[in-house]
C-alpha cells in the first residue's frame, strides 16, 4: 500500500530521459505487481467458451493487470505522447519501442 504521507512524483517521458523513465516505470509497475503482466504482454482471447473457470480466472487478473499497467503508464507520459497511445489496449503495446513513444520529440 502507497504510503499517503508522501505524494507520488510521476517522471514525464521526455525526449532526454528515456533510460531513467523507463526505470521508474518499471520499479512502479512491480511496485503494484504487475511488471510481469506487463513483460509476458496481454492478449484477448477470442474463443472463450472452452475455457475452464479456472483458466477464465487467470486470464481476468492478467487483463486486469494490464489494465493497471496502462494506466501507470498512461500517468507517466506527457499530453503529446499520450496522444500518441491514446488509442492501444495493451500497456505492452503502450511501450512497445522508444522510437514509437518518442517520435514528437
């Protein structure tokens, strides 16, 4: 649990810090469990209806997880590079390379 005593600074992805934001993203992503979510990537699944309950289980907390991981991202990106991955599903696809975050700057 976040300590409420201490406000979060979020570091805003700029085109001279890179290295030291995809850093921070990282700590905060595994701070909230969800790095490795976010690592492995999340994919909708289409055909559902021969999933078990259990594997439905795992496959709601790893879209859940990714969600969380998007919006922690989502948080982390200035309002031009925001726009730039206003439109992705995935937190995966969100980062998927330094050039496709970076290209307004």
């Amino acid at each position: 649990m976040v300590n409420s005593n201490f406000p979060l600074q979020y570091l805003r992805l700029t085109n001279d810090n890179y290295q030291t934001w995809c850093i921070q993203v990282k700590a905060w992503l595994g701070s909230q469990d969800v790095w490795e979510t976010f690592e492995k990537g999340f994919e909708e699944l289409i055909d559902k209806a021969t999933l078990t309950s259990a594997q439905m289980e795992v496959v709601q907390k790893a879209r859940r997880n990714d969600q969380l991981a998007l919006t922690i991202i989502h948080q982390y990106l200035d309002d031009t590079t925001f726009e730039i991955v206003v439109n992705v599903t995935t937190a995966k696809q969100a980062c998927k390379t330094p050039s496709k975050l970076q290209k307004n700057y």
